[in-house]
C-alpha cells in the first residue's frame, strides 16, 4: 500500500503545477503580445516625431533667414522688398515654430501610459 501511495504523493502536486504553469505562460505570451504592440506604437510615433520635427526645422530657419535678408535691405535702395521680406520671413519662421511644437505632441503620445 505504502509502495503505490508513496509516488503518487510526489506525482499529484507535479500534475497541478503543470496545469498553472500553462496557465501562467499563456498570460505571460498576452503581456509579451502586449509590450511588443506598445513598442511599435512608441517607435511610429517617434518616427513621426522626428519627420515633422525635421521638417519644422527647416522650415523655421529658412523664414528666419528671410527675415535676417530682409533686415540687411533696409535703409537702402530695396527698402520695400526689405519690408516685404521682414514681413514674410517672420511668418514663415512663426510657421515653422508652430509646426516644431505640434511636433511635440507625437512625443507626448509615445510616453503616455494607458489606464487599466
């Protein structure tokens, strides 16, 4: 009696591991299914990011420039183009700041936790 109660005193708790060790793996491939879709949200929205931050940038310079050539023209026989350029190239350069911070928000978006 001893001979055949003896291993299966050793054998039902390993049966009973097997059955929540299934169970705990499964859940770990849902947390892992889930951290692999939060990273590829995180790593689109910092591409996007960095287009419209590189894009902003360059469109922020080139209307500062502008300005910069057209305060260089004042005071001289181009005095009007000055005006015009001053004119245009700081709307160009407050565009192009505009677009940099609304370049933030995709940033903002890949550091955000979800609620559970």
């Amino acid at each position: 009696m001893i001979k055949v109660l003896f291993p299966l005193f050793f054998l039902f708790p390993l049966v009973c591991v097997s059955q929540t060790e299934a169970k705990d793996v499964e859940q770990l491939k849902q947390e892992i299914l889930l951290l692999r879709t939060d990273v590829d949200n995180i790593q689109v929205n910092l591409s996007l990011a960095q287009n419209k931050f590189k894009r902003s940038i360059l469109v922020a310079t080139i209307g500062y420039t502008v300005t910069i050539a057209g305060g260089l023209m004042l005071g001289r026989k181009n005095d009007d183009l000055g005006k015009a350029l001053l004119v245009s190239g700081g709307i160009t350069g407050i565009t192009g700041t505009i677009l940099m911070v609304d370049a933030f928000k995709y940033l903002g978006r890949a550091g955000r936790h979800k609620p559970k």
